[in-house]
C-alpha cells in the first residue's frame, strides 16, 4: 500500500511537471511574439510593449501567476532529477548513458540550470528596470521607449552570445520537454504523433527565432 502511495505521488509530480511546463510553452511564444515584432516594425514593438506593461490585467494577475509557474516548474524539476537518482541509491557497475538515453535527457537539470540562470540574468536586464522605473522612480509613463531599451541590451556581444547559448540550451530542453510530457500525462493515441510533431518543431523555430532576434539587433545596434 505504501509503495502504491509513493508511485501515484510520482506520477503525481510528472503531471504537475508537465503541465507547469507546458503553461510556460505558452509564455514563451507569447513572448518571441512580442519580440519578433521589434524586428519588423519600432512603433508597433512599442506599443504592444506599452500595452504589456500597463495593462492591470497583464500586470496584477498574469505577472504573478508566470512567476508562480517558473518557481513551481524549477523547483519541481529538481526534486524530480533528486528523486529518480535516490530511487537507484547503488550505482552500476558500468552505466554506458548514450547507449540508454539522449544527450538531452540525461542532462536535463544541466540545461534547467542554465536557462535559470538565463532567467535571472532577463529578469536584471528588463523586469528590474521596469519595476524601477515604473514604481521606484516614478517616472509617467513612456511609450516610446522600449524598443531603444531592447537594442541597448544586445549591443554587448557577450551578453548577446549568453543568450543564443541559453536559446539553443532551452531547445534542447524543450525537445525532452515535451515527449516527456506528452508522456507523464499518458497521451498515447492516434492524436499523440502529430502533438510530438508540433512539440518538437516549436522546440525548434521558438529559440531560433530568440536567437534571430538577439542577432539582429546586435549587428544592426
């Protein structure tokens, strides 16, 4: 009976996992959205920005919900990784990975790492001086501004490669991502192939297209 708990806790955990994550799939393509824009149009990147970041809906409700699915999802994936390398407490004798299991899914936290540090390092580039400038400063509000903010950021190369990096980082992850959940939620009818398909090219085009955007606005700065 014990055991039987301890298993459905589990599955448990994997479910809450996938779905977490895929709410954030959600984000993230709201989000290359917004951002695909500046490439093509300042005035319309700002407005849709200004509409963002003041749109009391977006701000007291969607805001801390995102951040809510971020912790969950993080803290979640590394109790999950702590969990399934507990559940085999004596190592094998000779474990060949590759043979087993891809790249990716063998270094999952690897790659969560990465994109949590990518996380912070977003969050210090534009929540924080939003948050400044909006409720610490005071300033009125400016809707031209943010498009020059954006620029601003990529005109580092450094900081432009930390970012492809941490993209290419999250396609990997968004590859595992979404086999797994598709997976944890026991999604394994004639509806499960093309639902693969469609995860595995958003794993694809959403960081390429973060990669793209970062590209463009640091050789065009």
């Amino acid at each position: 009976m014990a055991q039987s708990a301890l298993l459905n806790a589990s599955i448990l955990k994997k479910v809450a996992m996938a779905l977490s994550g895929l709410f954030l799939i959600s984000f993230l393509a709201l989000h290359v959205s917004l951002n695909l824009i500046s490439i093509f149009s300042e005035r319309v990147f700002n407005e849709a920005s200004h509409f963002m970041g003041y749109n009391p809906l977006i701000q007291y409700f969607m805001q801390p919900v995102l951040a809510f699915g971020v912790i969950f999802h993080f803290v979640f994936g590394f109790v999950l990784t702590l969990q399934n390398k507990n559940a085999r407490p004596i190592a094998y004798a000779k474990y060949n990975g590759a043979a087993n299991a891809s790249w990716t899914s063998r270094n999952m936290i690897i790659s969560g790492s990465v994109i949590l540090a990518f996380l912070v390092l977003h969050f210090y580039d534009f929540w924080f001086p939003e948050v400044n400038y909006k409720y610490v400063v005071g300033n009125l509000p400016d809707a031209n501004r943010y498009f020059g903010e954006l620029v601003h950021k990529f005109h580092d190369p450094i900081r432009t490669g930390l970012y492809c990096v941490s993209f290419v980082l999250l396609g990997f992850h968004l590859w595992h991502g979404f086999g797994s959940s598709l997976q944890s939620m026991g999604m394994h009818n004639k509806y499960s192939r093309f639902l693969s398909k469609v995860g595995y090219g958003f794993a694809i085009v959403v960081p390429a297209l973060f990669v793209i955007i970062a590209l463009f606005h640091h050789f065009n700065n």
